[in-house]
C-alpha cells in the first residue's frame, strides 16, 4: 500500500485524551503562561486546570472549555447553545430538542427524551423575567428574545437532562449565583428519580428502597429545613445513590425557593398515564 492511500486512511485528529491529573496540571501550566488565554485566567494555572477538568465531565475538549466554561462559586456556567449541544450530542438520550417560538415577549422549547412516553415543552415569559428582576440588565433590555430564550433552554435541559446538566448554568444566572439567590437550577419541579436513569435497581434491594423512599419524601416537603434535615440519612448511602438524588434534592428546594412550588399536591411525572391529558413537569397540558 503506498503512503498516500495509507495517508487517506488514517483518523482525522480527535482532540486530546486527558486521563491522568498529571497530564491535566501540565496543560493547565502552559495554557496558563498564554497571552491568548482571556485575562481572568492568565498566570492562574490552577483556576484553568478547574476549567480543564469541569469540562472533562462535560465530554469538552480543552479549549472549547476554556471558551465556554466559567465557574462561579464552584458551579459552572456556559452558553445556552453550548448546554443545549450537551444535551443533543447524547443522541442516545435525546430524541429531540427544538424551538417552538421565540419572541421579545415569550420562549417556548420542546424535547423528548428516550424511554418517556411524552415530550416536555416550556415556556419562559418576559412577565417572569420582570418578575424575577431580570429586565432592568443591559442585556435584557437590547435583547429579550436572546434572553427569554437562554433561561428557557436552561431550564428545559435541568428538569429533563439533569444527569447531563449537572446543575449547570447559563451566564445570565451568574448574577443571581454570586447574589446568593441561587440561579434558575431547573426550576424546581418534582423530579422523580426514574425519569432520570430508570428505577433504583443495583443488586441491593434494601438500599434501593431507602433511597426511593428518600427521594419521595424530599418531593412531598414544602419546608426547605425539612428536606435539609434529610442530609446526613443521604450521605449514609454510596455515593452512586448521592448523586442520582443530588438533582432532586437541589431542584426541590430551589422551587421552594422560587416559589414555584406553593401546591400541596405533588404534579405528575412526565412518564406516568395523564389523568386528564398529557402532562409535563411545568404543569402544561
């Protein structure tokens, strides 16, 4: 075979493989002396290797973290069309994930995700933004539509993806992170646990019905100290069980925050039979 066929039938270029902290803390020290780097990182080669290793989680390659990641106050935050592309590549997962409309007034996304029985559409409007305080920004007032729509695809992709979202944010919830106010973090709908990896099934039958019984008390509290409380019964568990009710835990409590949740009713999962016509987790039919 001649080198040119041979030449045709190598590999493309993948991109770097970072599989040791070694090879990452080397990185981060040569990314960290460039020039080119944006300024907040410059000569800061451990905040770059926080950067490099979240994205790592993501399935980022190196420099597309470090375009598109920020972390604040441990937690990270990228674009809409970054977080919405997360969500899309995993086409295992993700059915689709669409625009309905979008306007200077109202944002409305629909997706399905494999294994539900029904699309999740929602809607963010300019009448919640002005309620949360968001209008008054810069941004907001020169770009409502761009806007609406970020918050309503970071909150769509929280409540339906969040063992591929992780509790991300998008840059306009920034804001509300370093105020204390704790961001969008999907809203705060119930979540139920096998809508997100199926049903607690790992061999121990007995740690599986105490972390479903866990994850069906945090959605019928409506006391944010009550689901608090829960804490220290959760971490007895293994850290697999951890982290498949850490979503939960977090989307409950920002609700209650928020005050989406105010009904003493838990709403229905997506995946159960509507009772009088499909239902999705934000309460549309």
């Amino acid at each position: 075979m001649s080198d040119e066929k041979t030449t045709a039938l190598q590999p493309r270029f993948q991109g770097f493989m970072l599989s040791t902290f070694e090879q990452v803390d080397a990185m981060a020290k040569r990314l960290a002396e460039s020039d080119l780097l944006p300024k907040i990182l410059k000569n800061k080669p451990a905040d770059v290797a926080i950067i490099l290793l979240t994205g790592i989680e993501f399935g980022l390659q190196p420099m597309a973290a470090i375009r598109g990641i920020n972390v604040i106050e441990g937690k990270a935050s990228m674009s809409a069309d970054l977080l919405s592309g997360l969500v899309q590549q995993k086409v295992h997962v993700c059915e689709y994930f669409r625009m309905v409309t979008c306007t200077d007034t109202l944002a409305t996304f629909e997706t399905k995700r494999h294994g539900h029985s029904e699309a999740v559409k929602l809607s963010y409007t300019i009448e919640q933004a002005q309620r949360a305080g968001l209008t008054g920004k810069d941004n907001w007032k020169k770009h409502p539509a761009d806007m609406l729509a970020a918050r309503c695809i970071s909150r769509l992709s929280k409540r339906v993806y969040p063992d591929i979202t992780q509790g991300c944010y998008v840059p306009d919830e920034e804001d509300e992170i370093r105020e204390g106010r704790g961001g969008g973090n999907g809203g705060g709908t119930v979540i139920d646990v096998s809508a997100i990896q199926g049903p607690f099934n790992t061999g121990s039958p007995e740690l599986d019905e105490k972390a479903q019984s866990i994850v069906d008390r945090i959605n019928s509290l409506f006391v944010i100290e009550e689901i608090k409380s829960l804490v220290p019964e959760i971490k007895t568990l293994p850290l697999e069980y951890q982290r498949r009710i850490k979503p939960v835990y977090v989307a409950r409590i920002h609700g209650i925050e928020t005050g989406e949740i105010l009904d003493p009713e838990p709403e229905p999962f997506a995946e159960q039979p509507p009772q009088d016509g499909p239902a999705t987790p934000d309460g549309n039919t």
